[in-house]
C-alpha cells in the first residue's frame, strides 16, 4: 500500500493541495496537486499530476460547495476515487500566524487549535481560513494527524530589536511586535541554497519573494535576521493588493478626517491598494508590463523602486551583500522585474548578465561579480511535506 501526506493551504476562496507519496526512505514525492478555487462565487476543482498534465477540471455547484469544509469533502472523494489504495499519513497545513510560542511545526491539538484562535486578530484575513481547514479535516478524518507549519517560524530567531517597533514595552508584551511573513519560503530557499549555490550559502544573502504577496529576508548563514513583513502581512513591498509601508499618520487621517471604519482601512490597505491601487489597471505583473497606461508604469516602477530601497536596507542590517536571490511567481518568471532590481543596484557590485536573466538562472550575473544574483524556484509546500514528515514519523515507524 502507498503511503501519502497531503498539504493544504488554505485561503479566503480557495484551498490548494498537493499530494506527496512517502517512499521507504521517508521523502515525499510529489503525486498531484490543484485547487478548489472560486469558493462562495463559482467554485471550481482542478487537479494535474507531478508532470503538469490535467488529472480534473470540474465546475462545482456553488450550492454544494460553498466554504472550506465542503471543499475538503470534494476533495477527499476525488482522493478516494483516484487513490483508493493509499493510506493516509498526515495532514499538513500553512497556517500564516505562530505567533511567539511557535518557532517550529506543530503536531495540530485541541489545546493547540485554540492557540493558533487567539492569533486570529493578527492575521484575520488568512488564520480564520488555515484553522477552518484544520478543522474540517478533524471533523471528516478524526484520527489523521494534522501538522501546522508556519509563515512565521523562520523568523523567530530575529535580534530583538529587529522584532520591535518603537512603542511602550506594554504592547510588545502583549505581542505587537514584527514577526515577519513567508517564512515557510526563505526557509527552503536557505536550504536549497548549499545544493544550488554553495559559494553564498554561508554568507549575506537578501531573498526577494516576489509573489502576489511580496516581502524580502535578510539571511546570514542561512539564518533569518530581518524581514520586511512585520506585525502583520501589510508592510515593507507593496504587493499585488497591498500597500507596504505607510505612514500610520496616513491611518489616522483616514479615520480621524475622513470618517473610514476600521473595515473601510482595512479593506484599503489590504484588497485596493499596493499595484492594483497604484496602476488602476490590474493587480499582476504580466498585465502591468504589457499595459500602456501610465498607472501601470508607476506601479512597476514603484515596485522596484520599493525593492532597491529595501535591498538597501537589508544590506546595512547584514553589514555587507554577498548574493541576492528571486524567488516567487514574479522573481521565477519575470526577467524584466529582475533585471530592472538588479539595474538599480549595480552600485553595490551586481553586474547582471542579460543572457543568463533571460535564460532564468539559476545564477544571473556575469562571473565575478561582487554581489551575485540568482533565481531559485520556492517550494513552500514541499516544505510542508518535509516538515510534517519529520513530526509525524516514517511510514515504516506509523505502519508498526
Ligand atoms: P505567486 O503569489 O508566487 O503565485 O505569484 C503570483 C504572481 O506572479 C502573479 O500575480 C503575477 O503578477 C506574477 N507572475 C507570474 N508569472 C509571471 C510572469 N511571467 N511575468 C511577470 N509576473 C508573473
């Protein structure tokens, strides 16, 4: 019989997975992934193997199929129907906040769900959506083991004046402080980085995770010592909807001389704002570079002009840059994007090699450079695989 772990990453309207077989050595292999997208609009399954070839493609009935606990439920009857000889291991599952107390995975308990409630308020558009999977996974297979693995954990090494804003010692107590975002990213990358480019694994890397969320991580040694996502997911890169940083003062003219509800805020900064805001064309690159709008060109060049700034920053925390790396649907995909970063920053020694950009890498700069750069594919849900592989033991130990 296989043996298999499957991943979720749940979101407001979708909940992706990935299915992984667990050979006798304990290392997932990718067997299919996809998504139930759409959900409460017009949901959608699709499926496609470890080769991209489309497994299912199916409308669902929005009746049918409206929250996260319906779509597990579609998905574990495709599982059952497509894999019905595999046994399964463990769950494991993105969940954005840990919060202090989780500097590592977790094997998922009650005493722990509730925990990972109270962080609600620090994440309230991606926790609520992690914990409800979790939990429509507890109600449908109550005796699988679930593994939390989360955005936060790579980051709690930070110094502590990385982690701090400059407010009364009473609200870091209580946990207002810089925890920093996609850390399940930078710590495969930190990992890949040995395999793929040893000469700056043990060096001052800054990774740039250019996704539809976007933040970058300084690493020394492969160890987080910044990030510039803070308390919550909004601040540092403005991203496909978000804005970055902002001046607080901007909030409280908002709320204080324009009357906006804390809902009305939050709904700006999260969901109108960033390079959707900035272009008022789209929210995806693809579209910006080939728009011939003026917002658009803002928006791109707000972006990069963002990243420098930040790479900037980053390099003065790390003392020093030996490498930078692309990552994420943007850094992967976008030579443009990439080259335009590394165009602003050949002050520091990054001499991009244009051939090599255009080729994706890995590395993108011309021999002897000063300051590499280089383009390393994420793979946040291998890492979940990984993660929840080493907590819930090899299949030779759970078949004993
Ligand atoms: P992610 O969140 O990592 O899946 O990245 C999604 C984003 O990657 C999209 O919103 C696009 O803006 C961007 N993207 C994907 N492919 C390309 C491409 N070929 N060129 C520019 N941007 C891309």
């Amino acid at each position: 019989m296989t043996d298999a772990i499957l991943v979720l990453n749940a979101g407001s309207s979708s909940l992706k997975f990935r299915v992984y077989a667990v050979d006798a050595s304990g290392k997932p292999g990718l067997m299919a992934k996809g998504q139930v997208e759409g959900l409460g609009v017009r949901p959608h399954f699709v499926a496609r193997d470890a080769q991209g070839a489309s497994l299912a493609d199916d409308s669902l009935s929005k009746d049918a199929v409206s929250g996260h606990a319906d779509a597990l439920s579609q998905l574990a009857t495709w599982l059952r129907s497509r894999y019905g000889g595999t046994r399964l291991l463990a769950v494991g599952h993105r969940v954005v906040h840990g919060g202090v107390k989780y500097a590592t995975s977790v094997v998922v308990t009650d005493a722990v769900l509730a925990e990972l409630e109270r962080l609600v308020p620090l994440a309230p558009l991606h926790q609520p959506h992690n914990l409800a999977a979790i939990r429509a996974v507890q109600a449908r297979l109550p005796q699988v083991p679930q593994v939390a693995c989360f955005d936060t954990s790579f980051h709690r090494g930070h110094p502590e004046l990385a982690d701090r804003f400059a407010l009364p010692e009473t609200l870091y107590a209580e946990g207002v402080r810089r925890y920093g975002f996609h850390g399940l990213s930078y710590e495969y990358i930190a990992r890949a980085l040995p395999r793929v480019a040893p000469e700056i694994a043990t060096g001052n890397v800054v990774v740039a995770h250019l996704g539809s969320g976007a933040s970058m991580c300084a690493l020394r040694a492969g160890k987080s010592v910044d990030s510039t996502l803070g308390f919550t997911a909004l601040d540092g890169l403005p991203m496909g909807t978000r804005c970055g940083a902002i001046d607080p003062g901007v909030l409280l003219y908002l709320i204080a001389e324009k009357g906006m509800s804390a809902k009305a805020v939050e709904r700006l900064l999260y969901k109108e704002s960033g390079l959707i805001g900035l272009s008022g064309v789209s929210n995806d690159v693809r579209d910006l570079l080939e728009s011939d709008k003026p917002g658009a060109r803002l928006a791109l060049d707000y972006f990069v002009y963002r990243i420098n700034r930040e790479l900037g920053a980053l390099s003065a925390v790390l003392g020093g840059l030996d490498a930078i790396v692309f990552t994420a649907g943007i850094g992967e995909n976008s030579p443009e994007i990439r080259a335009r970063v590394c165009r602003a920053a050949a002050w520091m020694g990054i001499a991009l090699d244009e051939r090599r950009n255009r080729a994706g890498g890995p590395r993108i700069t011309a021999d002897g450079a000063a300051v590499s750069a280089w383009v390393i594919p994420t793979d946040e849900e291998g890492m979940i695989a990984t993660h929840t592989l080493a907590l819930v033991g090899r299949p030779a130990a759970a078949a004993s």
